[in-house]
C-alpha cells in the first residue's frame, strides 16, 4: 500500500494488524491475533540480546494500533533470523511484522536514513544478478579482515584450482533477472531511493 499520498490527510491512520494479516508475506495460520505476550519471542532473539529491540513489545504496539512503532529506530534493529517465529506457541511471527511495519516506514518517507546504505546493494544485484557484497565496501572489509581485498581479488583462481567454476552469472541470467526486476519495479524503487 502507498501512504505518501495520504500523509495530511485522516485516512493516514491504519489497523495495523489488518495491514500485517492482509500483508502478501502473511501466511493464513498467522497467530498474531493470538499473541498472549508471554516473551518468547523476546527471550530467544539475538537483536533482543544485542540492542533494545523487543519483539514483544512490538507486537503490544502493533495489538494495540500504537502507530508510534512505525518511526521507532528499534524496528531496524532485527536481524529477520525467524528466531521468534520458531519458538512461538501460536505461530506468530515478529520478524513478519517488523518487515511489514519497516515497508510502511519506508512508502511513508520515514526510513531514508535507514534504507539509503542499502541502495549500494540493490545495484550489485543488479550488475551481478545475485546478492553481493557492493563495491564500495571492499575498502572497509579489508582494513577489518586482513587479506579480505587479496582473497576477493584471486576468488575467481582459488574457485578455479578448487574445481568450483566461477561466481559470476551468465549474462543472459543476469538479464534474466534485471527483465523480472523491471517487472517488479525494482529499478524505480532504486531510483527513488537514490533521489531521496
């Protein structure tokens, strides 16, 4: 759903748990409605362990149409390792929720700050045709790993004296790929995301 036009207007309020049950990613056994807040969730997840985010908590915002969840900086923290999903006694999932929350964020104009590291990684899927570790980090890796930069420049030896083949795609798959994207809008959404 797209929100930017609705920003002053008194149809900007949302259920929130309407938009996550209607959400496409929403599997239809979602027990959010029957969440008890008994902190599994909470007592299980690494982000949880880590920093202050609470996927308890988020789901009581959520329960309760607390739309102050959409602009908190803690949304961003989760890690989307499904961890709470898995020990849930009736199947909900936070990791869902929070992705469904942070897209609002986002079609809201909420999350530039956020969203915008991440443009340099929808650009290497598109030169690439798969996820990848952009460019513009290569530097940054190899003052934290030492021998990163020489590794990543002799994969493609080291893959062929391990009888691996290459990483690359094909071509044609990678154009493949960037015709599903365009389809997708994707390209767009990078541009937009740029812009901003």
């Amino acid at each position: 759903m797209n929100y930017e036009n609705d920003k002053n207007d008194d149809k900007y309020s949302i259920n929130l748990s309407k938009e996550i049950l209607n959400s496409i990613e929403a599997p239809k056994d979602l027990g959010l409605l029957k969440c008890i807040q008994c902190g599994m969730c909470t007592s299980l997840c690494p982000a949880a362990a880590h920093t202050d985010y609470n996927p308890r908590d988020l789901i009581a915002k959520i329960l309760n149409n607390d739309e102050s969840i959409i602009e908190d900086d803690k949304i961003w923290n989760c890690f989307y390792c499904y961890t709470c999903q898995s020990v849930c006694p009736v199947k909900n999932s936070a990791c869902l929720a929070n992705q469904v929350i942070r897209q609002i964020a986002i079609d809201r104009g909420i999350a530039k700050e956020k969203i915008k590291p991440f443009v340099t990684y929808g650009e290497t899927f598109l030169d690439i045709g798969i996820g990848g570790m952009p460019k513009s980090f290569f530097m940054d890796l190899n003052k934290d790993i030492d021998g990163w930069l020489d590794l990543k420049t002799d994969l493609d030896k080291i893959r062929e004296e391990l009888s691996l083949g290459p990483v690359k795609m094909p071509k044609k798959s990678i154009e493949e790929v960037n015709l599903l994207l365009k389809k997708a809008k994707f390209h767009k959404r990078m541009e937009k995301m740029k812009s901003e």
